[in-house]
C-alpha cells in the first residue's frame, strides 16, 4: 500500500463530504497524499522524538 494508483471512493461512504460530490469530483485523486504516522514515536522532548522520527538527534 506504498503507492496506491486508483481512489477508493468508498472510503467516505456515509461522510458528509461524499454528499459534496462537485468537490469530489474535482479533487479527489488528482493530487498526491502523504501518511506519516507517529503512534510508535515516543520521547517527553522534541529531541528525543526525532529520533523515532528521523533516526538522528537535531542538528540545531
């Protein structure tokens, strides 16, 4: 599920934005979405949670 090339329209069945079907139309799979997902990123400090999410500490 890296890449997905098609919309899965079903996905906002029941939602009020599948009622807004101009706007769905228009956009939707017309431009590209990222997920990034941080629920396994821990740390109490901005610095010891980038390196769940970068690997590294911060260089600044």
């Amino acid at each position: 599920m890296l890449f997905r090339d098609r919309t899965d329209k079903t996905l906002f069945d029941g939602l009020a934005i599948s009622q807004e079907t101009m706007q769905c139309e228009e956009y939707m799979g017309k431009y590209p979405v990222i997920f990034i997902s941080l629920k396994d990123v821990d740390g109490l400090r901005f610095e010891d949670a980038s390196v769940g999410i970068m690997g590294k500490k911060p260089s600044f």
